[in-house]
C-alpha cells in the first residue's frame, strides 16, 4: 500500500477545501438480512485498494465553486449539502442547457488531485457502504470471514451499528422526526468511526452503479467478490443514505434505493471518492 495521509484536504478555491478521509482496503459483509428485500442476502464484499472519501456530503459552496456559481438546490446554504443534482449532472452533464458540463470532469480537469495516480469519481456502492459501515475499523478477521463463508455467521446486525456511528439516528443524522423538512449544515451531528459525518440522512447520496435487483445474489454465489460495481447499463441508477424527509428505516447503513440517473430531486446529492485511476 502506498504511504498516503490519513485526511487529505483537496482545495477547491484559495479559501475553500474539501476533506477526505482514507479508507484501507478491508473485508465486510455487506446487505441485512434483516432488512428489505433489496439488501439481501448478505454476502462478503473485499475493497483491495485504498481510496479517499468525503468527510461530508458535498456542499453548495463546493458546487457552485467548481459549477461557476451554478445553484440548483431548493434549501438555500453554503454549508448545507447540494441536492437536485441529477446523477448525469455530475458524473457526464449536456442534460440540458442547465448543466452543460459535468462536475466531476470540471473537478479532475481544473483541480488535479494532490495525490499522484488517483482520480474524483462517485463512490461504487460496495465502497459507500463499507465506508458507513467503518471502513477498515470494523473489517472482519479471516477468522470471520472463514466462519461466514461455512456458516453465514456472524451476521451484519451482529457486527454493525445500524445507522453511521451509532444506534440511535438522532445521534448522527437528519430525518423526518428531526430536520424540520428542510437540509441541514453538513457535520452537525456525530460522525461513525472513520470520522465521516452525513452518511445517515441529510441527503441520500448518488453512487456510481446501476441497480440490478438480483445483483446482491451474483454477488453471493461468488463467495468473496472484490470491489464490485455493477455497470451493466440498466434504467436506474444507485443510491445510499436516507434523506431529512425519510423514516429511520431507510437511514440504516444498508439500506439502498435507486431512481432515474437525470432526477434532480430535493433530496439526493451526492460524496466524493478519490481513488487510484483505472
């Protein structure tokens, strides 16, 4: 592994940076088998390689930094997340006359990263997970992962905290029993162990991956499948975290939805991975 920073702070303008934090590679269980349909079955999930994520969702100052004061989100805020960012906005643009270009290629075009051979992309769902769910801080033993390959044991509620950092939502997140139906500033609340704030509410939050609804029983069969990311074009694209309009229920660290990739919704933005180049 190289020797990279634990926190990388990527400037954006003289006066405003955007904090990630480094996630090492790491074996989880990934899904609930508790959960909804869409979370199951449960299935062992390697990350082999080190990336960066975002501290916290991105921000409206960091948009329109990058989108030339561009400004498409409903609740007004430099320090709230950016919402009604369609998932084409951002990774490959030309929706519209809007949104021309993309943020992602202003991003990589227009501030190269300070760390050599790694590249701004969403994060695949696999990595948004692992990430709320602790990253290399709750990755399983080889020990476990033996165990759970004979036995599908331990299971993922007996492993993980069910929302990001915590048990107990209002601890970490924004939902319909706290938001007062509006976004919130980012890292207002708890963060989960790896520092990361948001994970839970606030904004659900794009991934790179197209939903397949039997992609998690591939995944299974496979026994131990690494750094997955489904990119069999479909109709719908991912996305994690719950929102501030959403019940606890679908703030839970493996609970996932999809919906149209060009929806620019109120309630979906989206985190920043930083991540050796393909």
């Amino acid at each position: 592994m190289p020797d990279l920073p634990p926190v990388y702070e990527h400037p954006i303008t003289d006066d405003l940076s955007y904090p990630m934090v480094l996630v090492k590679p790491g074996t989880f269980i990934m899904g609930n088998a508790q959960g909804y349909d869409l979370e199951k079955p449960e299935h062992l999930v390697e990350i082999t390689r080190p990336f960066y994520i975002g501290k916290f969702p991105v921000t409206q100052a960091v948009w329109k930094a990058v989108m030339q004061e561009h400004h498409p989100s409903r609740f007004a805020g430099d320090q709230r997340p950016v919402e009604r960012v369609s998932w084409q906005d951002i990774v490959e643009g030309r929706q519209d006359d809007n949104v021309p270009k993309a943020f992602l290629n202003e991003l990589n075009e227009n501030s190269a990263s300070g760390i050599p051979n790694y590249q701004f992309r969403l994060p695949t769902e696999a990595e948004w997970e692992y990430a709320a769910k602790g990253g290399h801080k709750t990755a399983l033993s080889q020990e476990q992962v033996q165990l759970f390959l004979k036995t599908n044991e331990p299971t993922a509620a007996d492993l993980y905290r069910t929302y990001a950092g915590s048990d107990q939502l209002k601890e970490v997140g924004w939902y319909r029993l706290n938001s007062h139906r509006e976004t919130k500033e980012v890292g207002g609340r708890r963060s989960n162990e790896l520092g990361l704030f948001d994970m839970s509410g606030n904004v659900w939050e794009w991934c790179q991956d197209w939903y397949d609804g039997d992609y998690y029983e591939k995944c299974k069969k496979e026994g131990i499948v690494k750094d997955p990311a489904n990119e069999e074009a479909g109709r719908n694209r991912v996305y994690r975290g719950g929102s501030w309009f959403n019940d606890a229920d679908l703030c839970r660290v493996s609970s996932r939805d999809h919906w149209y990739p060009t929806d620019r919704y109120g309630g979906i933005g989206f985190r920043l991975v930083l991540a050796p180049v393909q």
